[in-house]
C-alpha cells in the first residue's frame, strides 16, 4: 500500500510539473504569436499610412506645379485680389479639386505677412460658412505650416485641430522661380477621421488573416490541451486502477464478494472479488471458498444468529449489520472476527450480491480473555489482601470513589459505607495525631510525581487502634493536576508488635528490665545536640565488687543480687530521673532538671543507704560516680560515660566507707588528659620510634664474692615533652591496661638485646642484663617463640640474658607460666622472682618453680636497719633459697651495714643505690671501664 502511495505521490507530482510546463509553452506560445501578429498589422498600418501620405503629398506637389507663383506673387492678400484673374482662376482650381476630390475637404493658399499667415485663396465659396476671404489671419497655425515657410519643405502634418475640425493637411512651398524664396504655401485638407477610416478599411483584409492565423492557433493550443487532459486522465485512471488493486490487495481488512451465501471468484466486476485479506483470515484461497457456501465455515454456535440477521438483510428489513462470529478454519481452529454485510452498490438485480468484509479480532479476544483472568486474578488477590485497595478523591477528607472487600476486615466497616463518604469519611479513620501529618506529606509528595509511604494508626468500628502502612500514589490529568490517589493500605500491627518488641529489647536490659547502655547513649546523643539550658547530671552506681561473690557463690547468686538492686534503684524513677543498666554490675541514673549540686549529693547519699541496706550482709560495698553535663558541652556521649566511670571507679576505691560518692572534677580532668599524653608516648614506643620518651636505664648488679658488677637490670623509663619524666609505677599499669605492654615487652627486649650485644663486642661476654616481664607479656601468644626468635636474630648469649617476673603472677595460671618459664630455662635464660617475700608465696610451690634466683624485696633490706640484725628474716629467706636450690640478689641495697649483713649470711648479689643509681648506656660503659682499670675492690 505504501509503495503505491509513493507512487501516486510521484506521479501526481510528475503530471503537476508537466502540466506546469504546457501551460508555460501555451502561454509562451500565445503571447509569441500575438507578439507576430501585433507587428505584421502594425507593418501593415504603417505602409498604407506610407502610400496614403505618398498620395497626399504627389497631390499636393502636382498641384503646385500647374500653379503659376508669378499669379501667386501678384496677390496681396486684401480684399482688392477678389477682383484679380490671378485670384478667380486660383480659386476655380480649388473649388474644383476639393469639390472633385472625394477625400480632399479643403484646399487653400497661405502666405506670409508680417509675421502672420493670412488667407490668399481657399477652396469655399464666398457664401459658405468655412469661408475664409483674403488677408483673414490664421491664428491656428502651428509649427507644421510654419517649418514650410522657413524650410521650403514639403510638410505631411499630424492630425490638428483648429475652428473647422480635426485636419491632415499636405503642405506645399510656392517658391519665387527667380530667387526660390517661399512666397506662399499650397495646403489641402484631409478630414483626419476620413483619414484613418481609409487606412482600416485598407487593413480590413490584413485583420482577417491575422484573425484567421489566431483562430486556427488557438484551435490547435485547445487540441493540443485536450489532449494533454486526455493524457493526464488516462495516466491517473491507470494510477487509480494501481491504487485501488494495493489498497484491495494490502487492506488490513479481508474483503469478499458474496452472492447470496456463495463465495465469488469472479463476477462481471472482475476478478478482484476476495482479497489476500480475507484468504488469510479465514486460511482459504479464493478457488477454495468459491467451492464453500458461508454456512459451511461458520462456527456452529454462531450460525444461527448470522442466519437470522442475513435473512433481515435480504428481506431489505435491514441495510446491513456487523457482528462477532467465528469462522472455522481448514486445521479445525476457529478464529473471531468481526464481520460487516453491506449491500454492494451498483450490483445487478436487488441484494443479489452484497460485500463482506471481515476483521480478524482473535488477538483481541485472547487479549479480553485474559483481561477477564486478570480481573479475576485481580479480585481474588484484592479479596485476600491483607487490608483494602482503594481510589479516593485528593480532598481533606479523602473521600473515597473505590474500596475493596477487604475494608470489612481492616476497619471493621463495610466498603460501601466509606464510598462518597455515606456514612463516614475515611479521614474520620485515622488517629487525630496523623491527619495533618498524611496531608503535608501528600503535598509534599505529589508536585514531584513521588510514590507515598506512611505508617499511621487508624480506629476501628470497635474502637480499638490498628497500625496501617499505606503505599499510593497520585493520578493525574493530562493538565497534570492530581485528580484522584489509588492505593493500599495494609495492616501492619503485627509487625508493628515485633518492632516494639525488637524495640524494647534493644532499649532494654533482658535481665532487670532497665534500659541498656545503647538507648542511654541515643539519649544523650539527641539532648547533646539540643543544648538544652535545664541541669543534667548522670550518676552511675558501681558495684564491681559483686564479682567478688560469683566466685564464691556462683554466677546465678550475684544475678538474683543485681535484680535485687536494680529493682530497689527502679523506686527512686522519676519523669525526671531515668535508671539504666549500662553494663555488668553498673546502673546509671540520667537527670534532668534538679536544683543545685547539693540536691545531686542528697540523692547519692539516699541511694548509698538503700544500696548498703541491701548488700550489708555480702560484706562488700560499691562506688558512685557523678559527672554534670555543661551546657556548653561537646556531644560527644563516650567521653561522658568514660568520664562517669573514672569518677565511679575512684569512689569504690575510696577506703573509708561501703559506698563513697564523687564527683568527676577539674582534678580528674588532668588526670585523664594526662593518661591520654601517657598512652599517645607508650604507643609511639610500642611502634619502636627511636624519638618516642621510652627507654631504658640500666641498674648495676654487684657480686658480693668477687666485689664487680656481674649484671644489670634494664629498667623501663617514660620522658614525655609535655609531663617530663614519668615513673614506671604509673605508666606500667596503664601499659598493662591498654594492652600495650606487650609491644613495649618486645621493644624493651630489643633495646636490651641490642645493649647486651655492644658490652659482649667489647669483650664483657660475662656481664648479663636482666628484665622485667609482666604476666600479660608471658601469657601472650608466641611469647617463647617470638623471643627466642629475637634472640637469635641479634646474636646475644641466652645465658647472659635474665628476666624478672614478680611472683604474684603465679596467682593468674601457675601451670602455663611454670610450663613457660622452664621453656626459656631449658634454653639457658636465667629465671627470677623479682620482689620474693611481698606477694603470693607458697612454700609448697616454691621448689616446684622453674626459676634459678630470689630477689628480696627491698622491705626486709630496710628492715635490717631499723631491729635487731638477730631478729631479722632476711637470712632465712637467704637460708631457704639456697635449700630450694636458688642463689640470691639483694634489691635497694642503700647502706654499707646492710651490705655487710648480706655477704655474712651468704648472699651472692646485691643492687642498690649503694652500689649505683640506674644508669643510662653510656655511663654503665663508662663504669665498667673504671672498675677494670682500678681493680676488683673499686666496687
């Protein structure tokens, strides 16, 4: 259809253009031939205007000829010459010509006479109206007479018009025949009318012709456009013909002629009686159908209604009708169309053959079926919906246009009575509290074209409140207003149940019911940002001395007593004081909007007596911490509870009560700060910065049997830029708090190693060093492996290298660290157990260590200055090492009496400030050297 419809295009604007090109040549043509025309009457006019002018002039000159100018000269111009033969025979030849002379109306002499022309003879009598006698003055005379007195030409003037008409006159010159002056003028008279009327008359023939050549032009330019219209209609009957075979070929539309219920292949209107179309539709070529009555293919349950509209058809009750019916195809299949019977117009004989032409509509009958199946599909899944589908109306009170069946069940009213809002509106649904919220949220959605998503609470008929989650969206005009919203709403209550219960549980501690550390924290967090001006404080209530008693009695006892507090604490909440549970054994009271300081201490001291009331019998106590929150303080919640613990921690550590209260002040503050500038010195020397303010000192061990320096112990020192020198008792057990004592461990041995290598290259291949390992250290992995490892990497003797491990470390797991410590024995180190006599001790024990030396706390050295050497213990626990099989060092040897002491009862090795203060590298070198150069009493 298409390529016939470029090709009628490109036709009609073929036969457009050379239409436009013949009617340019007609035109051409005509205006040429009119142009030849014009000319040759125009050649014509003018030449008869030749000979006329010819004539007029050999007239005149003729004329002149036989006129004698001495007779001429002889008049004056008066009326004497009346009388004069010149003037009466002059006259008498006029007269006779211009009375003889059809065309000539007047003849006349003129001549000159003092600038003025004057009558001397004319053609009129006397008695005649047009008569001029002699010496009458000419006021008409133009230049044409004129130019004839002074050229002495002959003179054919134009037209001109004076007192007796409109004249052409041939003007002739009289000339004097002695000098050839002009003496007068010979005129004749044409009437100009007469004139031109001559000349048509002579063009008369001329006009024919040229009408005779324009007829037969104008006859052959009309032949020759009639031909080109014939032309024209035979291309365009043959485009029609094309036209009408595609769109009947191509038509979307099966087209068939039918006499009465036969099938025609061919009729007196040719052969084109059914189209590809219908073949297609119905899966039968033409010859086929030519052999079928209509009946035969249709679908037995749409026979007889086609039959009952067919017969209204022929008995001309009907004009025609359309109808869905099924045909049958050749493979058994039906296929749906939709069908029009209409009369074919022109046909022969009334309703003998009618037109029928079918669509194939089975795409949209599958497609309407399953539109059914969706419905359906639809209406169940609506009906099983866990809530209702609805269409509302975009208003306050969300009136509603459609609501499913399951309204029944969500809102406990039937659906119909929400619809128009018969009986109530949908608004009047949801909770006061959400109605403005849904709506600004609508308005806010809608402008963007956004999907909706609330969850609010509505009531139901009975009165009670459901959790809904409703998910719409807006629907809208082709002006893009929103004319209605269409939607779910779901119920939710179930799930809204769970999240409350996830909730609570999240908030809450499952053991006393208390909120938890995580909604304590979310809390503050929201009241930080806010910089609320009332007063704030937190407390925290420590009882970590509970874990004390789960050892002793178990972990379900110290639970029974942790509800038991918490439930004694719980009657002290208020709106303004809320109670958490924020760890093991820790409660904290957040509050709110109390008086002063004073108030806060009083109600500590109310919880100190309910809580010792309690766990009086326990025979334990506990602290309490309080830390006020600034108004101007950062919202940073761990600072503050780390804050509150410090301040509880202290208090339990107070010693003069069960349960002491504290405050966290400025004094705290630093000291925090300064544990922070602590642990920032410890981290750079566990990384083994070289600059960090960790390092080592060395105090000097002295042999009491050969008086040298057999040894030393590496000492761990802190020298930070913002606290100076920092002692190991308090920097050891914030190491050991934060773990990093186990990298300073390694980093010290390194240190020490690297020490104990530079004394054995300078030939002190007897000098031992000895440090200092805590029990984090021992008990970390790999520690054996590890330090064996750098052992041999640095190449030092493992029987000049000692470590120190003080023997309360025993208490912690005495099978892993005996097991350790005879590891590093067995590999030649040298075991101690640095301060003996302060700690743990067990006797029975003792020998069963893998150690091979007892330190002796520097208590019992000072002790010998202070009793009776004789009733002191120091050489008992002398006595005692060397029966397990022990030697024994000194430790915080200060006077020479106490040396004394120590070598009478068998002590091998002393150290002390006796002998040195710790000593950095270069000074123990230094010492050495002296004592080789001075021999061994130096010592």
């Amino acid at each position: 259809m298409s390529a016939h419809t470029e090709e009628s295009k490109s036709l009609s604007s073929a036969e457009i253009k050379n239409a436009g090109n013949t009617r340019i040549a007609a035109v051409v043509f005509t205006v040429i031939v009119l142009s030849l025309s014009g000319l040759y009457l125009r050649f014509e006019w003018n030449r008869y205007k030749g000979i006329a002018s010819s004539e007029a002039v050999m007239l005149a000159e003729s004329l002149e000829s036989i006129l004698h100018s001495e007779h001429v000269a002889e008049l004056e111009g008066s009326e004497e010459d009346l009388e004069k033969p010149e003037y009466i025979m002059a006259k008498t030849g006029l007269a006779r010509l211009a009375g003889t002379t059809n065309p000539i109306r007047f003849a006349y002499i003129m001549a000159e006479r003092e600038g003025r022309i004057v009558f001397l003879i004319d053609s009129e009598s006397p008695d005649s109206p047009d008569y001029s006698p002699p010496g009458q003055v000419y006021e008409e005379a133009g230049e044409a007479l004129r130019s004839v007195f002074r050229t002495g030409r002959t003179v054919l003037s134009d037209p001109q018009a004076d007192r007796w008409g409109t004249w052409i006159s041939a003007l002739v010159p009289i000339k004097d025949p002695a000098g050839g002056k002009v003496i007068a003028v010979l005129g004749i008279d044409y009437s100009a009318s007469d004139w031109y009327a001559r000349l048509w008359k002579r063009m008369i023939p001329d006009g024919i012709i040229v009408i005779s050549l324009l007829l037969l032009f104008f006859a052959l330019l009309h032949t020759l456009r009639q031909h080109s219209a014939l032309k024209y209609l035979t291309e365009k009957l043959a485009l029609d013909e094309a036209l009408y075979h595609s769109v009947f070929d191509q038509a979307p539309t099966g087209i068939a002629i039918v006499n009465d219920k036969s099938f025609v292949s061919r009729s007196e209107y040719g052969e084109m009686n059914i189209n590809p179309m219908f073949e297609r539709i119905l899966g039968r070529e033409s010859h086929e159908l030519s052999k079928l009555k209509w009946m035969e293919i249709t679908h037995p349950e749409d026979l007889q209604p086609d039959l009952d509209k067919f017969g209204q058809f022929k008995a001309g009750i009907i004009k025609g009708y359309t109808m869905e019916k099924r045909f049958l195809r050749p493979d058994g299949s039906s296929v749906w169309t939709n069908m029009k019977v209409s009369p074919l117009l022109g046909a022969a004989g009334k309703n003998s053959m009618h037109l029928c032409l079918l669509e194939d509509i089975s795409a949209r009958k599958a497609a309407e079926e399953s539109l059914k199946e969706s419905e359906r599909s639809k209406s169940v899944l609506l009906s099983h919906l866990p809530g209702m589908a609805y269409r509302c109306s975009y208003n306050r009170e969300w009136t509603m246009q459609y609501v499913s069946d399951g309204c029944l069940e969500l809102t406990g009213y039937a659906p119909e009575s929400l619809v128009n809002n018969r009986d109530r509106s949908f608004n009047d649904l949801i909770a006061p509290e959400y109605r403005d919220l849904l709506w600004d949220e609508w308005q806010r959605l809608l402008p963007e074209r956004l999907p909706f998503r609330y969850e609010y609470e509505i009531t139901t008929a009975d009165g009670k409140r459901k959790w809904v989650l409703e998910l719409a969206e807006g629907i809208f005009n082709e002006k893009g207003e929103a004319e209605a919203l269409e939607g779910i709403v779901i119920d939710i209550s179930d799930r809204k149940e769970i999240e409350d219960t996830l909730r609570y549980n999240n908030e809450h501690d499952r053991w006393t019911g208390l909120f938890n550390r995580n909604y304590l924290e979310k809390l503050l967090a929201g009241d930080l940002r806010e910089r609320s001006g009332e007063n704030r404080a937190l407390v925290l209530i420590n009882l970590s001395t509970l874990q004390s008693l789960t050892t002793a009695y178990g972990f379900h006892y110290t639970q029974d007593l942790i509800k038991k507090a918490a439930e004694k604490l719980n009657e002290y909440c208020t709106d303004r004081r809320l109670l958490f549970y924020t760890y093991t054994n820790r409660f904290v009271f957040y509050l709110k909007e109390y008086r002063d300081k004073d108030e806060l201490l009083e109600f500590c001291e109310t919880l100190a007596s309910a809580l010792g009331a309690l766990l009086s019998s326990e025979r334990i106590g506990g602290g309490i911490g309080i830390v006020e929150i600034g108004r101007a303080e950062e919202p940073d919640e761990d600072m503050l509870l780390r804050k509150l613990l410090i301040a509880s921690e202290k208090a339990v550590s107070a010693p003069d009560r069960d349960f002491s209260v504290c405050f966290y002040d400025g004094e705290m503050e630093r000291e925090i700060i300064r544990e922070q500038e602590i642990k920032r010195e410890l981290a750079r020397g566990a990384a083994g910065d070289e600059n960090s303010g960790l390092f080592l000192q060395y105090q000097p061990i002295l042999d009491l049997r050969s008086n040298r320096i057999c040894g030393f112990e590496a000492l761990a020192r802190l020298n930070s830029e913002k606290l100076g020198l920092v002692s190991p008792l308090e920097f050891i057990p914030i190491a050991e708090k934060t773990k990093l004592i186990v990298p300073i461990g390694r980093e010290i041995f390194r240190r020490a190693f690297r020490f104990l290598k530079k004394l054995e290259e300078g030939g002190l291949d007897s000098v031992s060093v000895s440090v200092n390992v805590s029990a984090l250290q021992v008990l970390a992995e790999r520690f054996t492996a590890d330090l064996l490892g750098m052992i041999g990497k640095m190449r030092v003797r493992p029987e000049n290298i000692g470590i120190e491990i003080t023997e309360s470390v025993f208490s912690m797991d005495y099978q892993g660290i005996n097991r350790i410590l005879g590891e590093l024995r067995d590999s030649g180190l040298h075991i101690a157990i640095d301060d003996f006599g302060t700690g743990y001790s067990s006797l029975a024990r003792e020998r069963e260590l893998n150690v091979d030396c007892l330190k002796i706390d520097k208590y019992f050295i000072d002790k010998l200055l202070t009793i009776d050497p004789g009733n002191a213990i120091t050489a008992d626990i002398i006595s005692m090492a060397h029966k397990l099989g022990h030697y024994v060092i000194a430790e915080g040897v200060e006077h020479e009496e106490q040396k004394e002491y120590l070598r009478n009862n068998g002590c091998e090795k002393i150290q002390g400030y006796l002998i040195a203060r710790p000593l950095d590298e270069e000074a123990v070198i230094g010492l050495i050297r002296r004592q080789a150069e001075s021999g061994p009493e130096s010592a």
